[in-house]
C-alpha cells in the first residue's frame, strides 16, 4: 500500500490520523476515527481545501470540567441576566449537592432520568422536577457555548423529556376582582389595578421605575423582563386614572413607583396585606345559576334577575395567588375576542405555546364570530337566489 503523504498511524494504534498545516502555519495532527486509508486520504483533502478558502475551524480541546465548575460560571453568566436567578440558584444549590465534582463528559441520558426518578421518589410534583430539568438543561446549553463540554453531552441530555403538568390557571370574574380591589389597603390598590390592566408579574410592577412610565404616549417600558426581551405595556384609562393618582403624590427623591412612605424604599412583597383582601373580599352570588354582583348595602339581598333564585353573600377568595392576577388578565383578554398572538404579545410569551393554556377559554366567547359567517353566507345565498328568479 503506498503511503500518502500527511497520513499516518502511532504505535499500537490501528486508526489513521492526518497531518496538515493550518491557518497560521503550524502543523496540526488530527484523528480520523477510520481504518480505511481512503477516509483519511478525503478527510485530509477537505481540511486543506478549508484552509485554503479561509472556511477552517481548529477543532477546540476541551479540558474534563467537573458539574461544580460549571455551576460557578453559570452563576457568574446568570446574574444581571435574568430576573428568576434567585430561585435557579437554589435550584443550582441543590444539583451541585447531588453532582458536585462529576465530570460533565459523563452525563448521560441514565443519569439525568434517574435524577428525575429521585426527584419524585421524594414526593416532588412533575412541575417541580420540569423546573429542575430545564435549569439542568441550560446549563449544558451555556456548558458548550462556554467550551467547557462537547455538544454530544448536551443531545444525550435533551433527550430527557419532560414530565406531564396539569396547568393550574386561576382566575377571577370580573365581580371578584372589583370585589378584591374595594377592600384593598390604599398601598396595595394601585398594585392590583396595575396586575389586572397590564398582566405585569410581581417583580415587574414591584420594580417599576417612573423613568418607564410614559402617560402622554400611555405605555410601560420593561427593559428587564423574565425572558430578557424589552416590551412595552399599553397603559388603559383605568390604570392611567391610578397612575396619575400616584403621581401627584410622588416623591422626587424617590425613583420607584410604588414604594413605603414610612421608608422610602421600593416594596418587595405584599404578601401580608394581599392574604388579607383575599379574605376580606365580598360580593353576592346567586345560589343556583352563575350570576354574580356587587354586595349592596341593603340587608335584603332578593331574587337573582337570571334565575329567580336566592341570592347569597360569597366571602372570601380562595385558592388564589397574585401570579394568578396575571391569568386574570389573560383570561379575560381571551373571552373578549382578543386573539392568543395579541394575548402573547402583551403578555411577553416568547413562545406561544405558553399562552394556548388560555385556548379553551375562546370557543365559548367567539359564538358572535361564527353568527357574522352565517349571516354573510345567508345574504350571499339570498342573493343568489334571487338572481336566478324572474321577478315582474
């Protein structure tokens, strides 16, 4: 067999590799993986042509980071970056306890389902272990772009698919949400007002800054958002009616829309006051059919004009979160009409799929939409029919 020049074996070793000068002239030797000559005589071929046309990419040699290595600089990448770093990092916390110095090179498909597995050995709920699985999975995503793996770890990860979630989505009527903001504390009612108007997360209002507000264009600017894109929040009259109430007591001292007065700092949470309004919440429903009110002031609560039926006094709403002021939103969008790519938008879903949760709550609201059809086809059928009858 006549040996080509720039193909060659080591000792002991029954694979060819090649030799050949790179981009800057120093000689690089690569494994071809073949015992046939004729793949490493093409695979030589097309590294000189690729030199030759500028179009070569050294191959880079990845050190064996270990899992702790890699947690430390994602951190590092993730702070700044994203909003939910706080709950990733005990997330982080937990995956370096059960890895800690493991070699990233040997993950493997095995090892991340038995992690799954352990996960829900331990009484976690499919949405818990998703969220692990997915902080899991960016992390390798970063882990190649970092060059501290090989891209054939990351596919052997995602192969791992994700648990089944029954979605909870929460939300109020309408009654209930007015019935919510009358027994609102006065620091905690501009907050809901803003949640129900503009479907803002929790940290998104907490955080907002009057630098942001813009009332004479009537929109919220979110630089920092969870999924890190810029959005803008159209501002309503009821929320620009509460926003302008804000402003005219504003401190100029201080940036923050909705901030303590006693302190002068932005609040973190309402947890307390909110949990209080939930249950102090009233409102009159009736006891058979779903009509629902405003609580009078009479005593005599009477008749339900849909049903004839008692009407009762409802107390106290249950189950409910502040995140689900935000489905709140969303729901009510969607059974006015509003299409999911509009929902989506305003929401600021980066992929739509997140807001088809609210899908099933459209059939019973787009009745009106499928009568303009029927009208339309019955006038054009008349019209028809018309123009075939000879009239005198």
């Amino acid at each position: 067999m006549t040996m080509t020049r720039g193909i060659f074996k080591y000792k002991g070793c029954d694979k060819w590799y090649i030799r050949y000068a790179g981009p800057d002239g120093k000689e690089i030797r690569e494994k071809t993986g073949s015992k046939r000559m004729v793949d490493a005589q093409a695979l030589l071929a097309k590294r000189k042509t690729e030199v030759n046309e500028g179009k070569f990419t050294p191959a880079v040699k990845i050190s064996n980071f270990t899992f702790k290595e890699l947690a430390d600089r994602y951190e590092a990448w993730m702070n700044g970056r994203q909003r939910s770093a706080c709950v990733k990092k005990y997330i982080i916390k937990q995956l370096v306890e059960t890895f800690g110095h493991y070699p990233l090179r040997k993950f493997n498909t095995s090892i991340v389902d038995q992690l799954q597995t352990d996960h829900l050995a331990r009484g976690l709920k499919n949405a818990s272990c998703n969220k692990i699985l997915n902080v899991l999975k960016h992390m390798f995503s970063k882990a190649v772009e970092f060059e501290m793996v090989e891209e054939e770890v990351l596919k052997r990860i995602r192969k791992v698919k994700a648990l089944r979630e029954n979605k909870r989505l929460r939300f109020l009527s309408w009654c209930e949400a007015q019935a919510l903001i009358d027994v609102c504390d006065d620091h905690l009612r501009p907050v809901i007002v803003t949640a129900l108007n503009t479907g803002m997360r929790k940290g998104e209002i907490l955080s907002l800054t009057w630098d942001r507000v813009d009332l004479k264009h009537g929109f919220i600017f979110l630089d920092v958002t969870k999924n890190g894109e810029r959005r803008e929040v159209p501002i309503n009259q009821t929320l620009r009616d509460a926003i302008s109430a804000l402003m005219r007591a504003r401190r100029l001292d201080i940036p923050f829309v909705f901030y303590d007065p006693g302190s002068g700092k932005r609040y973190l949470d309402h947890k307390k006051s909110f949990h209080t309004a939930l249950k102090k919440a009233e409102w009159e429903k009736c006891s058979k059919c779903s009509y629902e009110r405003g609580k009078g002031k009479s005593k005599e609560l009477g008749e339900c004009p849909q049903c004839g039926s008692d009407m009762m006094v409802h107390k106290g709403i249950t189950e409910f979160h502040f995140h689900d002021l935000r489905h709140t939103f969303a729901s009510h969008l969607v059974m006015a009409g509003v299409d999911l790519t509009t929902v989506s938008r305003l929401l600021g879903h980066k992929d739509i799929k997140m807001t088809l949760r609210y899908s099933h709550l459209a059939p019973h609201h787009v009745k009106k939409a499928v009568e303009v059809l029927d009208r339309a086809l019955a006038e054009k059928t008349e019209r028809k029919f018309l123009a075939t009858v000879e009239l005198p």
